[in-house]
C-alpha cells in the first residue's frame, strides 16, 4: 500500500510538472501571439499613413497642375491682349488747349508768325481772324476776363508766366477747361535776367521755358501737355542778339508771337477805357488778320473787353487761338 501511494504520488508529481510546463508553453505563445499582434497593428498603422501621405501629395500635385494649367491659360490671355496692342503707340501729347478746342478755333501758329514777319495781314482761308490774347497772367482779373469770353462764347491765348501760375494755383487749368490756349512766356519776366545789357541770354531764356512748361503742366495735373508757341517779354523784336532763339526755336518747332495790334493797357501811363478802345481801332485798322495785344492784369482791359469783343464782331472777325 505504501508503494502504490509512494508511485501514485509520484504519478502525480510527475502529472503536475507537466502540467506547470503546459502553462509556461501557453503563456510564452500567448505573449509571441499579443507581440506578433501588436507589430501587425503597428505596421499597419504605418501603411495606412503612408499610403494616406501618398494620396495627399498625389491630390495636391493634381491640384498644382490645374493651377498652373488656369494660370498659364491666364497669361496666354493677357498676352494675346497686349499683343493686340503695338508696342510703338504711344499717347498723343496735347498741344496747347483741348482735342475739342483746338480742332475747333485752333490755327497754326508757325503761319501766323510768318505772316507777321512778312508784314502779310490779309484773311485767312477768305475769313477775317482776330487772335485775343492776354500777357503776364494769370492774376486776380483772369475770372472775370474768362466771365466775358464765355458770354460771347469767344476763345483766346493766354501767353501765362511761371511765378503767375504759382500765385495763383488752378487758374491756368481753368483758363485750359474753358477751351482756351496756353502758350509760354516765361517764368520770371524779368528783363535784367533774360535780357541782360538789353541783349538775349539764350541759357537763361530757355532754362525759363522749360521749367515754366513744368508748372503749367503741374498745374494742369497732366503730363501730356506741351505748347509750341512763345512770346517773348517785351517782344521779340525789342532786343539784340535774338537770332540764337530764333534758330533754337526753329529747331524745337517753336512759334515766336509778336503782335500786330494792341488796346495799349501797357503802354505808358494808366489808359481810360475810351483811350484803350481808341488805341483799338487805330492799330487793328486796314487788317484782316490781327494778333491783337492785351494783359489780363489790368482792371481797365476787363471792363473794356465787351466793347472789344463786339467791335470785332460787328466787323465780321472769326476768332481763333494759336496752336
């Protein structure tokens, strides 16, 4: 009995280590099961983000395609539309008053400086023509002279200064809007500095031009703008050594204006009105083509400037500007 209990419990024994063994063999297979498990998830894990990368980058390469592809088709446009456009076309400058104005009442000024050198008054195109101008403005009469001019829808030349303009900011962009001409006549008028020892400092006279252009254009707030015609302060023929302007002038296709008939407001001692209507009459008479002499700085030029107007009419004058 002792030897069957002795080999049962050994049987037993024997059954029990074995069966500890069993358990270490599941457990260790459980744990390389969870271990292969957990790396299966894992690069899973991975594959699905690269494979989620992949297709971002594949949606924005498509997405940087379609915008290069809009944009290029952009460009193609823009370029078809400056092609349409010759590169040599460049914006007409404007040349002394408005398109309207000069197509209008405009006369080429070059002529009518011929014509007064040649002495030569008679009509223009089979027209009497009057050309109003008014010297050394603007100044605080320039309203009330551009006032009567629109009354008799009449248009005239204002030969403007530089120190002028400045005194008087937005007047020559008026006198420009109202459809008259603006021409140079330099900036300082100052006869020691242009004339000095009564004879012509070319340099000063042009350095004066160019930077009275320069104001006018400023005040116009248009770059565009130029004038080709000039009068000289005090005239042209009142000085020495004017050849040198004269051949600058041709070479800049630049008129130089005299007169050929006045009111006299700047002669000599303060006019009444019926003196300066009386110098009227005797320097335009026997004329049909008149550069008629005034100064919109003068009191007496505005109240006479009715009666002027329609003396001119009532003799059958057109009116032009000088382009």
């Amino acid at each position: 009995m002792v030897f069957l209990r002795k080999k049962k419990d050994n049987a037993f024994f024997r059954h029990g280590k074995h069966k500890k063994k069993e358990d270490k063999k599941h457990k260790k297979n459980r744990t390389i099961s969870m271990a292969l498990l957990t790396t299966a998830l894992l690069v899973s894990a991975v594959l699905c983000f690269l494979v989620y990368q992949n297709l971002f980058k594949e949606k924005e390469k498509i997405q940087l395609t379609n915008t290069s592809i809009e944009n290029k088709k952009q460009n193609s446009e823009e370029s078809k539309q400056v092609a349409a456009v010759p590169h040599d076309i460049k914006e007409e400058a404007i040349i002394g008053a408005s398109p309207d104005s000069r197509k209008k009442y405009g006369y080429d000024a070059k002529k009518v400086q011929q014509r007064l050198e040649d002495e030569n008054f008679s009509p223009i195109d089979d027209k009497k023509v009057v050309f109003l101008t008014f010297d050394d403005g603007p100044s605080s009469y320039t309203d009330k002279v551009l006032s009567v001019l629109d009354e008799y829808d009449v248009k005239a030349t204002f030969f403007v200064t530089g120190t002028n303009i400045e005194n008087m900011p937005g007047r020559a962009k008026k006198i420009y809007e109202k459809g008259h001409a603006l021409a140079n006549h330099t900036y300082s008028h100052d006869y020691d500095k242009l004339y000095p020892y009564a004879t012509l400092n070319l340099d000063n006279f042009v350095e004066e031009l160019e930077r009275t252009l320069d104001i006018i254009r400023k005040d116009l707030e248009n770059n565009n703008f130029t004038t080709k015609v000039v009068r000289c302060p005090g005239g042209y023929m009142s000085w020495s050594g004017m050849e040198k302007l004269k051949h600058y002038a041709k070479e800049k296709e630049i008129a130089l204006i005299d007169w050929n008939a006045l009111n006299g407001d700047s002669e000599g001692r303060t006019k009444t009105q019926e003196q300066l209507l009386e110098c009227m009459e005797e320097s335009s008479e026997n004329k049909d083509m008149i550069v008629f002499l005034m100064h919109d700085t003068k009191a007496k030029t505005v109240s006479s400037l009715h009666k002027i107007i329609e003396f001119f009419k009532n003799k059958s004058y057109s009116f032009r500007i000088l382009i």
